[in-house]
C-alpha cells in the first residue's frame, strides 16, 4: 500500500523480486540469491539484465525510487543499489512479518514476566497482523517458499502460545469452535486436538473431549501408521479418570518463579511546550525511529549555544515517542559540567530506576553496565542521557537492542563510531523569541518602549534559557522596565550574579564552569578585550600564544558552541575563519573578580 492504494506489482517475476526484497529489508541482498529465487538452477544468460529490468520497474511503484543524498534521513522506502545486489530500505514498523514478530516477542516476554493479560493482548495483536496464508498470491522459488514456510510455522507457533494463554486466563468456552476449525483443518497436529480436548474438559464436555482423541488416533494410524504421543496419551488419561489436575487453578493467575508484573519505567521529566522547533522534533524522531540498517541500538546527539534547550527538546522528544518505545523512557543527567557525577552513579539511578536496590548493585563500573545492558536486552527502550561534555561518558550507558535508542543532549557537539552527524538546535527568529518572552511574563506586565524590547531579545541571542531567565528577574523585580533590565546586563558588575536567582546568564556561566582552568582563563581575556569579531590574530595578541594554538583553542570554543564562526571575506587575516563573541557571553564574563584572576 502507498497513500491507501495497492501498488503491488502485476508481473510475476516482479512481484518475486519484490517478496525477497522484502523479507530481507534493510540488508543486502546478493545477486546470485535473486537470481536463484527466479530462474533456480537454469539462469539464463541474460539473467544480468533481466533482473535491472525488473528493479526499474519496481522503482517506478510510488516510494520505491532511489532516494538523492538529500533525502538519504527521509523515513519513506526505498530500492538501493548496493555493492553485489539490492537492498530495500524501509522504515520500523512498515513490514507486516517484522510487526507480527515483534509483536509475538514482546508477548513472550510478558508472559515470562508474569502478565498474562497483557501477554494474551499482544499475542492476539501479532495473529491480527495476518490476513491469509503468508505470500498466498505469489508463487515463490526456492528461496521465497522456504521463506514462507518458515513464517506459517512461526504464526502456528504463536497461535498456539496464544491459547495456551487464553487457557490460563479461563477463556476455555470461546476457544471451543475456533479450535474445533484449527483441528479440523489440521488433523495431524497433535498440540492443538491436546488443547480442543482441554477446553472441552474445562467446559464440562467430556465426551465430547474423549471422541477428540478417538478421531485424532484414527487418523494417525490410518494416514501414518503412529499412535498418539505420549502427551496426548496422558491427557486421555487424565480425561477419563476426571484428574482435578486439569481444572483451572483458583485464584488469580500467575506464572511460577516469574516476578511480578511491572509497568515500564518512565522517569522523563515534565513535559514543556516548546516553541519553534516542530522542525527539528520530526527530524530527531526520524533518526530514532527509522531503521538502523545494523542490528545496533541508535544513537543521536543534539547540542545547542547554551540555554538553547536541549534538556526541554531531548525531554519533549522522549515524550513523543510511547508507542516506538513502548518498555521503557528513561531520562538521567551528568549534573553539573564543574563537578560532573560520575557513570557508575548514573548507572546506578538506571537500574534503581528498572527495579534493582541500590545496596545490592556490584561497585563497578563494568559490571553495572553489563546489568544494565542485560536488562535492555531484547526490549525496546529510549534512553535519554543529559549534560553530556564528552563521548567516552556514554560509551557504557549505550542500550542493547536495535529496537532501542540512546538520546543525547551534550555541553559541546559528540561525535564517534555509535554517533551520526550531531544535530545543533539553532536559535529562535526574532517572533519566536518574542512570543516565548511574553508567554513566560504574561500579558499585563507593561514593558515600556518596544525598541528596548528588541534590543534584549537581540542580546538573548534567541536562546530559549537566557530569553525565560530574563522575564524571570523582571516577574522578580516589578518596578524594573526592559531598559533597567538591559542596562544592569551591560555592567561590568563587581561580583558574579546570585545564582538563587534567575538572570539571563546562568546557562553561559554554567558551560563555562564546565572548561578546563586554561580556556576559562582564555575565554574570559578574550571577552574583556575582544570587540566581538576575532580573527585567530587577533585572539593569538590577546592571549599571547601562536597562531596555529590560538585557532586550535577557538575552534574548540566553538565545538562548545561557546563562539560563532564565519568564512573570513577580506584581507583582515591570513586563516580560512574569523570568529564571533556573542554578546550574552561577553556580558556574563564581565565580572570584576574574574577579571582580575587572568
């Protein structure tokens, strides 16, 4: 289906193609597999050319073209051409046989946990994904028809786990006529005539459950020449003598040895309507979504200039995403970039948070991990990381599974073998930002002239932290105007600002404790003495270090993203960047004792 209409390709070769295509979405498949599926043994000598015939035609069905590198992140299918054959890249969720398999895990692992309802839920949900016979309207090669008999005895096998919990749960009288059907169309499957002949019992239908048996033993001596197995054998048994072991046990339902049954942990922090980001939400929630491509957890980094928003925007993601992570949505922060916690204690808030006592976890870093990548095993779980400053603190955090992710949210832009390109939050425009401001100090607070008003906006850079910081001092201080508001952030004031309350500067200052003592010192030289526009030049006069460290510490500052930077366009220096103070930073840094300390 594209948009709500078949699109199912006529031609039967074609549709071949298509099937294994599709079985195996999201890997390669080699071109001697397609060629084996559509001609087996006897190819032939135009076979190479036969099979791109088929793959145009395929790429002309609605949402199977090639995608152009600009659309690579986009979540639609798409036919790749691969080294040594094709692969058809599809997003999580858009294959039937992946949705019922998924669906029949997590059942199973319900009901190893105890919840039975819940397990019998998601196995019916899994049988509800078939809708006949699988690949009824293809005539398969070898390839595909072993593939297809191997996903009928998958959906016989949970259709079976299916009534055995639907047994548990005394639903004995509806599965009457449907396993009377199953029986009747599948008259040497032994498993199922067991569990006719058991619901008949618990039903009050002896006979009925003992000429069961009687049928089932004529068919198999007559068609095979066998006896009953001895498991069936047992329950004709116990059928005849009236064994109370086959009633349904009183009392609640449980299964023996397994734990209670326990909602998934969420411990997100409150969600918080955003402003301005619709854009990068879609995006983010692509990444996490879409397929991997490798059986491997995904992994994305978001970073922004500080007070962007990237807790509020790794939270709001998080919150959006239920249904794709659907065990569990779990937030944990490094806290303070001065003073960050450490792994081992984050790792230990983790698996306090999925059920583990805190005086029972081992001391070691290792050995938490491996708990806690054991317990992610096999689930699917998004796992939100804050106050990120460097990759190597995520490294042991990272979620087992392709079915689960690792969100973060860094001081400065990650990059590594588990991260993709990093996603920077870009400040608000000049309306977003006047619309969060207002909405943060409420309409009846009188602001006074409105070219002050743009003026603080321009000095809050459009940074949702530092812009809600400000109306916070004003909601404190009601006999200030914007324009007292701007002159007090423009001083060069004695001592640093009361961090018990809010002003526009905490999240710079905040970043800034994170460095190391040697660009601290640097950063604060460079915003007494800088104009706002460096060149490495004119950084390597102001901290009196060479060229080439000048510009190594700049372009760190600005992985930070502590500074902007730009082409150079004139002769103003001999290196390819110049770079930008902004001004909430230089005015933060303006402080009498901090000055005096470099």
């Amino acid at each position: 289906m594209h948009e709500g209409t078949h699109v199912t390709p006529s031609a039967p070769k074609v549709r071949q193609v298509l099937a294994l295509l599709a079985l195996r979405a999201n890997t390669t498949v080699p071109l001697h597999q397609l060629v084996e599926e559509l001609w087996e043994e006897h190819p032939p000598s135009s076979a190479a050319t036969t099979l791109q015939t088929y793959i145009y035609q395929l790429r002309k069905l609605p949402g199977l073209s090639e995608p152009s590198h600009t659309d690579a992140c986009a979540s639609a299918p798409a036919l790749l051409t691969t080294p040594g054959g094709y692969r058809l890249s599809v997003p999580q969720g858009c294959l039937d046989a992946r949705q019922f398999t998924d669906l029949a895990a997590r059942g199973r692992l319900a009901m190893e946990q105890g919840a039975v309802a819940d397990a019998a839920d998601l196995l019916h949900r899994a049988l509800a994904v078939w809708r006949g016979p699988a690949l009824s309207d293809l005539a398969p090669g070898p390839i595909v028809g072993i593939d297809a008999l191997r996903l009928e005895e998958q959906r016989y096998e949970v259709l079976e786990e299916r009534i055995d919990v639907d047994l548990l749960l005394g639903r004995h009288h509806r599965l009457i006529s449907e396993l009377t059907a199953l029986a009747a169309d599948n008259p040497t499957r032994e498993g199922l005539h067991a569990k006719l002949m058991l619901s008949l019992y618990r039903a009050g239908r002896r006979p009925d459950a003992l000429e069961v048996f009687q049928r089932m033993r004529q068919v198999l001596t007559r068609e095979l020449g066998l006896e009953p197995c001895s498991e069936l054998q047992r329950l004709h048994q116990q059928v005849l003598a009236g064994d109370p072991g086959l009633d349904l046990p009183a009392g609640p339902v449980a299964v023996t040895g397994a734990p209670p049954s326990a909602p998934p942990p969420v411990t997100l922090p409150a969600d918080v309507p955003l402003i301005g980001r619709d854009g990068e939400l879609a995006h983010v929630e692509r990444m996490l979504t879409e397929p991997a491509g490798q059986d491997r957890p995904r992994c994305v980094s978001v970073a922004g200039a500080p007070g962007a928003g990237t807790t509020a925007f790794t939270v709001a993601v998080a919150h959006r995403l239920t249904d794709a992570f659907p065990d569990g949505r779990m937030y944990v922060s490094f806290g303070d970039p001065a003073g960050p916690r450490s792994v081992e204690e984050v790792l230990g808030e983790l698996l306090e948070a999925v059920g583990h006592r805190r005086d029972g976890l081992p001391p070691g870093r290792a050995e938490r991990a491996r708990m806690f990548q054991s317990w992610t095993a096999g689930r699917r779980v998004l796992l939100v990381v804050d106050d990120v400053a460097a990759a190597h603190q995520v490294s042991d955090l990272i979620v087992a599974g392709a079915g689960s992710a690792v969100l973060v949210a860094g001081y400065r832009r990650l990059y590594g073998g588990r991260f993709g390109a990093p996603v920077d939050l870009p400040p608000l425009g000049p309306d977003q930002s006047l619309e969060l401001f207002l909405g943060a100090l409420g309409s009846d607070r009188s602001l006074g002239d409105t070219a002050w008003l743009r003026t603080m906006l321009e000095l809050c850079g459009g940074l949702p932290g530092p812009l809600a910081e400000a109306a916070g001092l004003l909601a404190l201080r009601p006999h200030w105007s914007v324009r007292q508001l701007i002159d007090w952030m423009r001083r060069d004031r004695p001592t640093v600002v009361n961090h018990q309350r809010p002003h526009p500067f905490h999240h710079v200052l905040r970043r800034y404790g994170g460095l190391d003592p040697r660009r601290r010192d640097a950063l604060v030289k460079l915003a007494w003495d800088a104009d706002g526009v460096l060149t490495v030049e004119h950084a390597a006069g102001v901290l009196e270090w060479d060229l080439d460290e000048s510009e190594e510490l700049l372009e760190e500052l600005v992985e930070f993203l502590l500074l902007e930077v730009d082409l150079v366009r004139d002769r103003s220096s001999e290196r390819f960047f110049q770079y930008r103070l902004p001004p909430l930073l230089r005015m933060a840094l303006r402080v009498t004792p901090v000055r005096a300390l470099v």
